[in-house]
C-alpha cells in the first residue's frame, strides 16, 4: 500500500475492503496515525454559542426553517467564562460553533477571541460559516489560530440541493482565503448523504487531500425528524461499517492531518463509536461545553451524546476514554504539524 500512488481508484479499492482486507486496512490506519501523530489524543471543547441560523440546509436541525426550535445565543460573558474552565480538564483548545448567522459583529467575536488568549493558555477555533476574506483577516489579526468549514460535499449538484443559496464554490473559497491567511484551516463532509454514491464519497476523500487540510472531520449523516430528509435513510444504513472505512482512508490520505473522532459515531455505535474510530485514524476528542440548559437546542441531529451531563462530566468522560485505549492525553494546544513546515 505504501508504494501505490495517491488515487481515487486507490480509495475506490479501499473502501470495497472486506473480511482480512478490511482489518488489515484498520491497521494500516492505525499505524499511519502513530507514526505522523503519535499516541497524543487532543481534548479539544466545544461551546456552542448560538443556534440561531439563517441557511436551510436540508439535513440540518438548526436550520432557518424549524420554526419548532427554541433559539439561544450565549452572551460573551457567558463564553468568557466557559472557556476560563476549560484547561483545568486539559482541554487547551477553544472551538466556538454556531449557525450561520452573524449572531455577534465581527468586532464582538474580535473582542471575544482577544479576551480569550489574553485571559486563558487556549488556542482559538471558529466555526461560524463562510465570511469575507477581511473577516477572517480580522479575527486572526484578535488571535484566531484556527478555522472549521465543512463542505460536506464534492458534488456540485448535490451541495446546491441540499444547501439552497449557498454553492460549493463559494465554500471552497473560503477555504483557500483561510489558508491564504495562514489560518489553520479545517474542513471535511458527511458520509452517506441521500444521493451519494460510492464514487461521491472517494471524491470527498480526494477533495480533502488536495485541500492539504489542518483538520478534518467527517461523521455519518443522521436523520433529523424535522428537516425535509427527516424520512431519508444513510446511503449505507445497510453497510455501517463504511463509516469506519471511510475514516481509515481518509487517514491513510492525510497521515498529518489532526482528525477527531466525532460524536455522530456514538450515535450509530452507541458507547464505542468514537473508542472505534480512535482506533482506525482518529486523534482529536470534542467534549461539549455548551451549558447543559441550551445543549438541547443545539440539535443538529437526534441521538446526539451527552446532552445531559455537566462539562466537567463530559471533559472526564473523553479523559477515560482516552486512558483506557492506552492513549496519552495531548500537551499544550496541539497546533498543526502542517504550519510548521509552511
């Protein structure tokens, strides 16, 4: 395998493994993972500050359209004090989510980043949705270190169904002025979107190498009831393990790559989905950090994990997960080991 040029028709065969090739592909993922990586796992927290949206995607929760949705934005005050928290349970990165909206001003979010590295030792992700190229010039100005934009799809037809008003090529922009700054630069897709074929999702994988992404994240899409694919099934409802396949690959195609493990596999392999995907590729835990009162409407698909618990609950629970697969827990903000080389 290591000898087999970077190709799609590369990813085509690994992602029909089956039986011995299958584990051996797991282990080869594994393998790559330490070698680039490392056994370091990083807690990396989420405070989800807002679920107010202005996009209707059509497979999301908290899209414009659920009038059935309670919608919150935290204060910054309220993020201010989360994220002062967040290193006594060794999470060292900060990724602030939230619909696409400018629910704050770009100088508000400004203000919050410059609070955050002048008050704390954390590193700063936003997840906020494309903006002009001056915005991000302007929060990595306050000290954003990194930036997460999924384009969750390489089809062009696709994207533009399931993401009305928006196209792949403006998220494919944003990308490149993001990295263009020298922002830290995340990004990745869903798996098994109605409509997608294998060949969509080897093209995904392809995407994000050429990307040479900081990040990326994939998960398998899950049907919310109150979207209009709340009645649409994964295209591999009947072949889950693709999932995991997907993951190894994308792994094996990016080794330098910092990859979380996602809570959407908890939520199709309840209790060991993201312990799995440590396994085959992964090296990045996201505890929940939102306040337990609003988690409830971040819902951006059902099942979704630790609703209920504390953030300290949910920061122990990674660190436990960590240690029992015989994983260190990651020192210091765990920047990119592609900046480095730029």
């Amino acid at each position: 395998m290591n000898n087999m040029e970077y190709s799609k028709e590369w990813v085509l065969g690994l992602l029909r493994a089956e039986g011995p090739d299958l584990a051996e592909l797991y282990r080869i993922a594994d393998r790559v993972r330490h070698e680039h990586m490392g056994d370091d796992v990083y807690i990396r927290g989420i405070i989800e500050f807002s679920n107010i949206c202005a996009s209707n995607c059509l497979y999301c929760g908290i899209r414009a359209g659920n009038r059935g949705l309670r919608r919150y934005a935290l204060s910054a005050g309220e993020i201010l004090e989360i994220a002062s928290t967040m290193a006594d349970s060794q999470q060292m990165t900060v990724v602030l989510q939230s619909g696409e909206t400018p629910v704050f001003g770009d100088e508000e979010i400004g203000n919050i980043i410059r609070r955050i590295k002048r008050e704390t030792p954390l590193a700063v992700t936003l997840s906020v949705g494309n903006r002009p190229r001056e915005t991000y010039r302007y929060w990595q100005e306050c000290g954003m270190d990194r930036y997460l934009l999924r384009f969750e799809t390489s089809a062009p037809g696709l994207f533009d169904r399931l993401r009305p008003g928006s196209s792949l090529e403006e998220r494919l922009m944003c990308l490149r002025y993001l990295q263009d700054l020298g922002v830290q630069t995340g990004s990745g897709f869903m798996i098994g979107l109605p409509g997608e074929t294998l060949n969509i999702l080897a093209d995904n994988i392809m995407l994000c190498r050429a990307l040479d992404l900081d990040m990326i994240g994939i998960g398998p899409f899950i049907p919310h009831p109150d979207t209009p694919l709340g009645d649409e099934k994964n295209a591999y409802d009947d072949h889950r393990e693709m999932y995991f396949k997907a993951l190894a690959v994308l792994r094996i195609f990016n080794p330098d790559a910092h990859i979380p493990a996602t809570t959407a596999y908890d939520v199709v392999f309840p209790g060991e989905g993201r312990d799995l995907a440590l396994q085959r590729g992964a090296n990045v835990l996201m505890p929940n950090n939102t306040p337990v009162k609003y988690r409830k409407d971040y819902f951006l698909y059902p099942g979704k994990p630790c609703v209920d618990e504390s953030a300290e609950q949910c920061a122990c629970y990674a660190i436990t997960r960590i240690q029992s697969l015989g994983r260190t827990i990651g020192k210091g903000p765990g920047h990119s080991i592609k900046q480095r080389r730029r």
